[in-house]
C-alpha cells in the first residue's frame, strides 16, 4: 500500500476529495494530513473522514527538524501539497526528492510566486482579461510554483466571468483530475 501524506493549510476540498478518491483504492490511502493553521478548516474534514491529523507552527516546520521527523516515520511515498501555503524547507525536500507535489489554480508559469493563491490568482486572471486559465500539477522545489510540470488541464473564461465563476470552474478541474494524477504518479514509482 503506498502512502500519501497531505499538507494542507484552509478549506481542505482538495485534502476531502483525495482522502475519499484513495480510501476506494488498493494501491494507496491518505494516511496523514498537516496543516500550518490550527483554525483551518480541513481538521474538521479529516476528524469526519477518520484520518489522523496534525498542525504546526513555523519553528518546528522550517526551523527544527520535528515536522521531517514526523514525515521520517509516517515515511510517505508522496507528499501532496493541496492548498498549502507555506513555502517547503529546502532541507524538506532533500530528503524527499521527486516526492512533493503541489496543486497551483493557474496555467503555470503564469500567475505563479509569492502571494499568488487561492482568489488572488483568480481575480489577477480576470483582470487581464485572460482567455483561459487551468491547474498546474508540480513537482515541489526551492522556489515558490517553478518545479517541474506533471499535468495541466485548462478552461475558458468568458468576458462576463467574475473570479468567482473563475474560482468555480479551477475547482471542478482540481476535483477532476487530482487524485488521478496522484494515482498516476504511484503506479509508476
Ligand atoms: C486550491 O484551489 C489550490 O489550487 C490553491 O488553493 C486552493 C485550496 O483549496 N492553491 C494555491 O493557490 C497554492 N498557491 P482547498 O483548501 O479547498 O483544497
């Protein structure tokens, strides 16, 4: 059974939907979930979904070695970053190197870095009046959205669109096709 560790840092759709996607699987399961923020949302879903669930402050993520030690021995095949916010340790991802990936709500390089989240990308995407936006699936590294690119998936966005519709049309793609290309990404390992 491969193992699929999350960290997550608000709502938790994304964290729900891959929880329930593998807990119909033989091949993998979601065995823990992280969170950076105490209030957020997806420690609710996780206590519904019976899956064991943890936060953390910035010193034991970036500043000790208590988050990758507790990584060391949950000893995850993938590290899924869904709606995560903090930027990974480099010393993280040393140690797990190809195995953290990251769901961004645009076509990256597009609408990617710093700050570059959740409806802030949305409202960036219909301000300049974009044609289109998407997902970028992506391999994790030392800079915030510039890893390599797994998987893409686009939409349109009409003229009328607000970034709400936006933010509507990105989450039915990332319920879609995320945990697919998790699944991928496992059988090939
Ligand atoms: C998702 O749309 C994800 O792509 C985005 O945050 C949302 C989290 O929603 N991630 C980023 O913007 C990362 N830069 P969720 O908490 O309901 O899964």
């Amino acid at each position: 059974m491969k193992r699929i560790v999350i960290f997550a840092s608000g709502s938790g759709s994304n964290a729900e939907n891959l929880i329930k996607f593998f807990q119909n699987s033989d091949n993998a399961s979601v065995i823990q979930v992280l969170t950076n923020n105490p209030h957020a949302k997806v420690l609710e879903r996780c206590k519904k979904l019976n899956v064991s669930a943890l936060s953390f402050n910035r010193i034991a993520f970036s500043e000790s070695e208590d988050v990758l030690n507790i990584l060391r021995s949950s000893n995850p095949d993938l590290i899924v970053l869904a709606g995560f916010l903090w930027k990974f340790p480099e010393f993280i991802l040393n140690e797990f190197e190809n195995k953290v990936i990251n769901i961004h709500p645009a076509l990256l390089p597009k609408y990617g870095g710093k700050g570059m989240y959740g409806m802030h990308v949305h409202h960036a995407v219909v301000d300049n009046k974009e044609p289109e936006t998407g997902i970028t699936i992506h391999y994790v590294n030392e800079n915030y959205d510039e890893g390599a690119i797994i998987f893409q998936a686009k939409c349109d966005v009409k003229p009328s669109d607000s970034a709400e519709d936006v933010a509507a049309k990105i989450h039915e793609l990332e319920m879609e096709h995320f945990p697919k290309v998790v699944e991928r990404l496992l059988n090939n390992f």
